[in-house]
C-alpha cells in the first residue's frame, strides 16, 4: 500500500509540472490570438489575451504549492 501511495504522489507531481510546461506555449498563443482579434474588432478578445497571464500565474502557483 505504502508504495502505490508514493507513485501517486510521484506521479501527479510529474504531471502537474508537465502540464505547466505545456500549458504555458498554450496560453501564450491563445492570449495572443485574443489580442489579434480586439484589435480587429472584437470586444471579448481584449479579455482573453489579458486573462491568459492571470490563468498561467495560477497554475505555477499551485504547481508549486503541491509539488
């Protein structure tokens, strides 16, 4: 019991900081194509591209805090 309870402790650390890597590529090309589309016109994407940071800040926060 004792050692699947440490792979999974392993585990989801591994996963927490891969998914920060990899989400950070995604939040950049997101905020940035919320951004191309305000300054095309559309309202909604001003909020995307300046929320996108704010999402990223608070998943390295908890990668941090858990692992």
């Amino acid at each position: 019991m004792n050692k699947i309870n440490e792979f999974l402790i392993q585990f989801t650390g591994e996963c927490l900081e891969t998914l920060s890597i990899v989400c950070y590529d995604w939040l950049v090309i997101a905020g940035l194509i919320g951004l191309i589309l305000y300054i095309f016109g559309w309202k909604k994407g001003k909020d995307i591209g300046f929320i996108m940071p704010a999402i990223y800040i608070i998943i390295q926060i908890l990668v941090k805090v858990i692992c």
